[in-house]
C-alpha cells in the first residue's frame, strides 16, 4: 500500500480519535505554558525544560514528542524571549521545527498585564519512503527534508487574583508535508486551529515551614503559589473540539500532584517534585481510556526543569504621582503632638483631603513608617487625628476630593502602597 495513502489514514484516525493530534499533545502545559503559547515566554526566571511524550505505548508508529524550550523575561524590561526546539514523529510523518518567540508586556496596573507573543521559525517534514515506488507521480518530485516557515501568535491576559486568559494561534502557516522546493509554502491559515485557556494560579507570601531532613535544608522557592490551581484548555479546530481540564494540589513548595480528563483521551494523574532550588521533575500517566483504548491503553510523559539566573523584574508603569518627593527637597518634620486634625481643620478653613496609607496607635511606630516611606522617595508626613486618638501616615494632601481619590488610585494601581485611602477631614467653621 502506497505509505502516502497511510498517511491520510492515520491522520485521520488520529481526528476521530484526538481531534488535533497534527499538532503536539502536551500534559504538562500547566507547567511549561510556553509550549502552547508564546506569550508565556515571559517568565520571571531564565526556565529551560526538557520534555518527552510517549503516546500510545505499545501501538507502532504512535506519536511521540522530544521538545526543548528557553523563556526568560528580560531584567527591567517589558521584553522577553524564548526559543522551542521539538520533533513529533507519527507514523511514517516526522515533523521538526525550530522556533524563536518575542513576547511584550502592556501592564494596566503594577499586578495587571497583558503579554502578546509572536513566534517564527522553520519545520521540516519528513515522510519514511522505504520500500515505495518512487516512480508514483504523487510521491516523484517530494523533497525529502524539506523546509517551510512556521509561526504563532499568542496573548495571555494576567490579573492580581491569579486568574489568567489566554488565546493561541498556534499555526500561522497552513499545513504542508510534501513539497517539491524548500520554503514554497505561503498559505496562510491561523485561525484553522485556536486554542483557548483559563487557569487560576495565585502567588501568594510563603507559608510553609522549611524544615530540614537528616540536617539537610530542603530546597525552598523564591516564587510560592496557592496550594490549588485549576487549569482548562479548549482546542478549536475545523475537525472539531477539544477540551481538557487539570486540578493542581501544591502540597509544599517542592512537591504536587494534578488530576484531570482530556476529551475523547481519558483521565491523567500527574505528580512533580524539586529536587534542588532550581532543578524539577515531573511525570504523568495518560490512561487511554476514550477511543484510543484500543490501539494501546496508556501515554507516559516526562518532564526535567532548570531555573536558571535570579528573578527578573518587570519595567513597571510609571504614573505621574504628586506624592513623590521632588529633588532634595528637604524633609518636613512634625513634633509628636504639634500638629492634630482638629488643628487642621480650623486651620484650612475648608474640608481637606489626606491620601493615608496607614495608622498607627503610638507615634514612635508612625514616625519609624514615615521614615521607611521617605527612604523610598514619598512624601510622608505624620499627623494626629483627635477624633480617631491615631497617628496617620499620609503621602499627600489637598483641598479638592478628585484629586485626592486618583492619587490613592494611582498608588494601589501602580505602587506598593496597597492600603492607600482617602481620609476626609471636614471644616467645622
């Protein structure tokens, strides 16, 4: 039988059966998301992973994928870049691209941002021709090796609550595995496969003890995250959907287990673990049991990760803020009782305005936040409110409410200053 005609079959075997099996399937997108969207190139460590995927164990000539990626974001910018070597072997088919991916950040606030992705590269085609009479005109002039452009376009909306939107067109150029000269395919196709994602993913301050075993500090995490997260993927194609779904359980910060379903596939377990403060591994077992089961009944995965360099720092917004200090301007000092809200009100002769960012029960405290504050280049002052018996530590004050409101605005948008509020003290004249 003409092994071109194989082809067709089992392609379309494989979209009875998985949809978009053209197209790698991955169970440990959840930790390397790069591999389905280059907007998550940028990543706050320099991450190189190593990934092979095993399916069907046990059918011949069932898929299998070796891939290679680099992401990093790079240090106080909004740029980052990433690189994704894979071959996917199917059949007689085996395809192998190389890719270099640019993605940029837009935040909308100091937690809010948007990351767009763009990658370009080469595939190679390549169809097992042993045994085949080349003389067949559907097969004479195919080039074997041979290279034609690859692209993606990916954006991934990520919020402060640790939600996360992402779309992925993961094939700019169309499809073409034979051809007769290099780079001859032109066609573009993005939208013939999109693929949809939503997980929930929250870093979240350190809350596990380190603990030391056999007097071995265990590895600890610059980055920790909620001990859930949910993540949910939809493949779209014009064969069809697909949908998946995981439930991550981060039991420390060095080790978790996942469970989830995939469409038409079955259900995957999944475990992983740091083995040093850089070093990962991860496996995960696919049981085969939608209508793959009866060509062989289970897919392996492993995964090796390494965290390279130290934490890379975005290039922040910079909003106009009237509560910075400007140039060397000397610091205003308040005695402890010299100044109180009934003072300033009587004073000001109208209502004022003050952007507090926290209070205290006793001056000391106050005056040493103060302090902290002036050392990172605010405007802080302390004032005591007689009504509240508080000592306030304020960044900024006016006469006029607006003004007053998108300044606390700015500061918990663009700043650490989370608590930032507005403290209205109104004129009894």
């Amino acid at each position: 039988m003409n092994k071109v005609i194989v082809v067709c079959c089992f392609f379309l075997l494989n979209a009875i059966g998985a949809v978009a099996q053209n197209y790698p399937v991955y169970n440990a997108y959840f930790i390397n998301p790069y591999l389905f969207n280059p907007a998550e190139a940028a990543t706050r460590f320099a991450n190189f992973h190593v990934n092979y995927r095993q399916q069907w164990l046990g059918f011949n000539g069932a898929p299998r994928t070796l891939s290679a990626t680099f992401t990093t974001l790079m240090d106080e910018s909004r740029a980052a870049i990433g690189f994704k070597a894979s071959c996917f072997a199917r059949g007689i088919l085996k395809t192998t691209d190389f890719l270099f991916s640019y993605a940029y950040t837009i935040p909308f606030s100091f937690s809010n941002h948007l990351y767009l992705g763009l990658s370009g590269g080469v595939i190679c085609n390549d169809i097992d021709l042993t045994n085949v009479d080349t003389t067949d005109p559907a097969i004479r002039n195919y080039l074997g090796h041979n290279l034609q452009p690859v692209g993606n376009f990916g954006a991934l909306l990520r919020l402060q609550n640790g939600i996360n939107l992402g779309v992925t067109f993961p094939q700019i150029f169309a499809e073409k595995y034979t051809a007769e000269t290099n780079f001859e395919n032109r066609t573009t196709s993005p939208t013939d496969e999109v693929i949809f994602s939503a997980y929930y993913k929250k870093k979240v301050e350190p809350v596990f003890p380190v603990r030391k075993r056999s007097g071995r500090k265990l590895p600890t995490s610059t980055e920790i995250f909620a001990p859930l997260e949910v993540y949910g993927l939809y493949k779209m194609t014009t064969l069809g959907g697909q949908g998946e779904g995981f439930v991550k359980l981060n039991l420390s910060p060095h080790c978790w287990i996942a469970g989830g379903y995939r469409q038409h596939n079955g259900f995957i377990g999944s475990f992983g673990m740091c083995v040093t403060d850089n070093l990962s591994f991860s496996y995960a077992y696919e049981a085969g049991t939608g209508m793959a089961t009866d060509y062989a009944p289970d897919s392996h995965e492993l995964q090796i990760g390494l965290k390279l360099g130290k934490l890379k720092k975005i290039k922040r917004l910079a909003p106009v803020l009237q509560s910075t200090l400007k140039g060397s301007q000397p610091e205003h000092h308040i005695a402890r009782f010299q100044q109180s809200a009934e003072n300033t009100e009587t004073a000001s002769g109208s209502s004022a305005y003050y952007v507090v960012i926290r209070g205290f029960n006793d001056f000391t405290s106050a005056d040493n936040f103060k302090a902290k504050l002036v050392s990172q280049k605010y405007n802080a002052q302390v004032f005591y409110y007689e009504k509240e018996k508080r000592f306030y530590v304020y960044v900024f004050s006016c006469e006029k409410s607006h003004q007053a409101y998108h300044e606390a605005r700015q500061l918990r948008n663009f700043t650490k200053l989370k608590e930032a509020r507005v403290l209205t003290l109104i004129s009894q004249d």
